[in-house]
C-alpha cells in the first residue's frame, strides 16, 4: 500500500512517500481502507521526537491519527461492523507505528464509530480527535444547562468544537479569540472576548459573577482562570499541567467510540459542524505539515487519500 512514512525523528524533510505491507487485522479490529486523514499538531510533534518520553515509538512510523474511510475486512468478534461500512476514528494504538497517512489502517473497535451522513469525507476526519478531545474536558467537567463556560481558544480546531458542544450541552459559552475571528465565534454560538492583557476584566463583564466552567485548549492562562472561576466553578486543561495545583483536571484525550457516536449524533441533528481549511493529496503531507505548523489555519487540515 501507499502510506507517507518516516524512519528517524525531524521535521517534514523526514517524510517520505513508501510502500508498506497492508497491515494484519486482529481480532476485535477493523481494516480501514482510508479515504481522508487528517493532521493534528500531536502529529508533528511526534515526528520531531516530543512524545519520546511517554510513548513507545517503532519505526518506520506512519503518521496520522485520525481518519475516514470504509470498512475493508474485519477481524474476529466484531459484529459491530460489516465490509463497507462508512466509519470514522480517532485510530491512536498503544505505541506509534501504523497510522492514517496510508491507504489501510487497522483500528480497534472500541475507537470506531458510523460516519454521520451529514459530514463527508474529510469533516468526518477532523472530527475525532479534536471533537473527542472538547467533548471529554466538557462532559468529564459536568458541563450542563446553566452553566457560564469560558472557552480558552474558541477558534481553534478543538476551541470551534468545544463551543458548540458546550452549546449543545445546554450551557452559555465566552470565548476567547483574536478580534478577526469574533464573527466565527459568534457563529458557533459563543460571545467572543479579545485574549491578552485585561482578558479577565472583559469576561467579568460579560460574567460579574464568575464563570462556572473554565476549558482551556491553549495553555498559559491559568491566572485569567483563576480570576474569572466562580468559588464552586470547575476547570481543566488540555495544555498546562500545572492546573492540577490550582483545583483543576489536565486531561489528554481517549479513544472512545461511543464518544465518537454522539458526536456524530450531535452532527446529524445540525449541532455540530467541522470546518475544514484546506486539503492536500497524501504525496503532499509535508506541506500540510508546514501549515499545521504555523499555527493560523481556521479549521482543519486534511489528507485526501
């Protein structure tokens, strides 16, 4: 099979296009043949060597986490699906090796869900790990009708996402965003607040009592949160771990397809919807890399396989 690949850790001159074997289906897995892939920062961050440390890596590594696709073979107990079924999956494994930057992919079961009919292709791809990632802090936080949430980076990959779903887990939701993207926000269904000095004084504004959940999916605002909390709001972090210290969850995001199912439930309902910012062909993962890597895209970029 195709697949983009790397042997030695760096940056995107790593990357190569390869052929590799199709993997072997386990039981209780699925093999995916991929139609969209997409990129995430974690991915990247991998390549340069940033997760050594925590997880075991065996190269040569294919990259990718996330994906879109159907079903091409199951293995043995998996009722769950059938041969071309169109699913969707946040695809992490237990150590890097065989990701979604490749014509097939196995999966574990427990990380599939049905792709929604309303998301195509590449939406259904960037939807698992970000959406997964908003709707874990969110729901794990007891996020429900009256709370007051104040969304740390609401205009980013996973901020976009957790605006919607705190939305449609009954709350009000306070975003933080540069001014060019307040009309974004809006849309989402946030009330966007400009980030940087005094951050805390206009969401106090928009909240005098304190905001009852706190989501931060940008690090290094730990003293705005602890400024704007209510005296029983609750807060989490997927980027500072040193929010534990303050009363606070640092969460890292699970595969879970059930999650996954409501997301796309949530979708399906017109609740939720994925942005995607631009698309390039699998030959090309080294400059969608570059583009992840700097940081300003407004949605998701995506791997057309």
């Amino acid at each position: 099979m195709r697949a983009i690949a790397y042997e030695t850790y760096g940056g995107t001159e790593v990357l190569s296009e390869t052929r590799l074997p199709v993997p072997k289906v386990g039981p209780g897995e699925v093999l995916v043949r991929v139609k969209c892939a997409a990129v995430n920062p974690v991915d990247w961050k991998i390549m340069a060597g940033g997760l050594d440390a925590m997880m075991d890596v065996v190269h040569p590594v294919v990259p990718g986490w996330d994906v879109s696709g159907t079903v091409e073979r199951v293995g043995i107990d998996t009722p769950e699906y059938a041969e071309g079924d169109e699913v969707m999956a946040y695809a992490r494994k237990d150590y890097v090796h065989g990701g979604t930057f490749a014509e097939f992919v196995t999966v574990p079961v427990r990380a599939l869900a049905h792709k929604p009919a309303s998301l195509g292709w590449a939406q259904a791809a960037g939807l698992p790990l970000a959406g997964l990632t908003a709707y874990q802090v969110l729901t794990r936080l007891g996020t429900g009708e009256g709370d007051t949430v104040l969304v740390h980076g609401a205009a980013g990959g996973v901020g976009s996402l957790g605006v919607q779903i705190a939305r449609a887990l009954g709350a009000r939701v306070i975003g933080t965003a540069s001014p060019r993207n307040h009309e974004r926000v809006r849309a989402l269904g946030g009330e966007p607040v400009a980030y940087g000095d005094g951050l805390a004084g206009r969401v106090r504004e928009l909240a005098p009592d304190g905001v009852t959940v706190v989501a931060d999916f940008v690090g290094g605002v730990l003293d705005v949160t602890r400024e704007v909390l209510h005296d029983d709001g609750r807060h989490a972090s997927i980027a500072d771990p040193t929010v534990t210290g303050s009363g606070g969850e640092w969460m890292w995001v699970r595969p879970n397809g059930g999650d996954l199912a409501e997301l796309g439930r949530l979708a399906d309902a017109g609740r939720l919807t994925v942005t995607v910012a631009e698309t390039f062909p699998l030959a090309d993962a080294a400059a969608a890399f570059a583009l992840s890597q700097e940081g300003h895209t407004a949605g998701k970029i995506v791997i057309e396989v």
